[in-house]
C-alpha cells in the first residue's frame, strides 16, 4: 500500500507490504513523521490507501466505504485500541473497566482479573471498595502510571483479537513500564489467536516483539 493526504507532493508511506500473523507481536519504529499513526489509522479503515489494498484472512478487502463495510465492522469488533490519551467512559472502576459482579462471579474470570492486577501492581487500587470505588471521569484522580496500567488491565480481560498500542509505555516510570511490558508478553495474553501490534520509540518494547519494522527503512518489506 502507499498513502499521501490530500494535496501533499510526498507519500507518508509508499509500497508497503506486510502480512500480520495471528500467534506474533510486532513494534513499529521510526521517528516522527514516519508514517506509524498514519499505518494504524489505514489498518483500522480510518484512511484508505491512496495506492493498494488491504484484505484480512487472506479474502477480505477493506473498502473506502468503511461505515458501510462488513470486512471493516468485523476488523473494528475484534480490534482494541489502546494508546497514551485514551478515554473511557465511566468513574468508578467497575465502569471503566466494563465488568459486573456477574464477571467475577465466574472463577475463570475472577482468576484472570487476580493475577492481571497483580502483575500490573494494581492490587493496592481495589482494596476499598473494589469496582465501586469513585475514581473520576476517565480514571482521573489515580496517577497517570496507574491510570495507564488499568487500560491495559482493560485490554487483558477483553476477548478481541487484535490489539494496537500506541506508545503504551511512553508516560510510564521504569518500575510501572516493567510492570507492563511483563504482561504484555505473557503467554496469558499474547496468545495463539492474537495480533499484537506496536507503534512505540522504546527500544526495550521493540526488543521484546517477534518482529520489528523500521518504517524509516528505504527497502520495506
């Protein structure tokens, strides 16, 4: 695929190709201006590639007309997005994080929401009052290091296939960004049937992915 926004001389990302397979975790690295939001916003259908296509499982093309597109609607219901300023709705834990006492009736559930939380170093967080506990809109009397680590608890509980972090780490201290990348890469996480994707300036991150693609390079894959 190639890709240049309207009216520019120059592609932000010119004959691109890449097959992303279940099962692997990749880093998108570059400097700014390299093209790695532009390459998230085409792989969501946000943009459509002004050179190229798109297709998912080997048969489903991405279309222009995305709000339109079941190839689309079924790339965006499997795909979490998490990143440096993300919103969620709600002030109280349970809310955020979308559970119920219902979810945690179930031990398969409770057991993975334990040992994520305590991973992440979460625990401390839900000794009062558990998922009723205000916290604010979007998390916002927590600490940003811990606010972040409760979206990626968020995303570790989530049935979706795909998942895109967006400098997932870049606001975090060196004691929380351990504590994230330990569960990034854990086989409870990253597992057979997902896609982790990267676009990240650490090299730490990047190290720790199966594959890594430089969008600087001159000679993409």
């Amino acid at each position: 695929i190639s890709f240049k926004y309207s009216g520019a001389k120059n592609y932000v990302i010119e004959k691109f190709s890449y097959e992303f397979q279940k099962g692997k975790s990749y880093a998108l690295i570059g400097s700014s201006g390299s093209g790695k939001s532009t390459l998230i916003d085409l792989l969501l259908n946000l943009l459509s590639p002004s050179k190229g296509i798109i297709i998912i499982n080997n048969k489903y093309k991405l279309l222009k007309k995305y709000k339109e597109s079941h190839s689309t609607n079924f790339l965006r219901s499997n795909t979490f997005l998490i990143g440096q300023n993300d919103f969620n709705s709600g002030s109280t834990f349970g809310e955020i994080l979308e559970i119920s006492m219902e979810n945690l009736d179930n031990p398969d559930f409770y057991k993975r929401f334990k040992y994520a939380s305590k991973k992440l170093g979460l625990n401390e967080l839900f000794k009062d009052k558990f998922l009723d506990k205000y916290v604010g809109e979007n998390a916002s009397q927590i600490s940003g290091g811990q606010r972040q680590r409760l979206f990626l608890l968020k995303a570790f509980m989530s049935n979706k296939k795909i998942f895109i972090f967006d400098e997932v780490t870049s606001s975090l201290d060196v004691k929380s960004k351990n504590l994230v990348i330990s569960l990034l890469f854990d086989s409870q996480f990253l597992t057979k049937d997902k896609i982790f994707i990267f676009s990240t300036h650490s090299s730490i991150l990047a190290k720790n992915c199966d594959e890594i693609i430089n969008l600087n390079a001159i000679d993409q894959k």
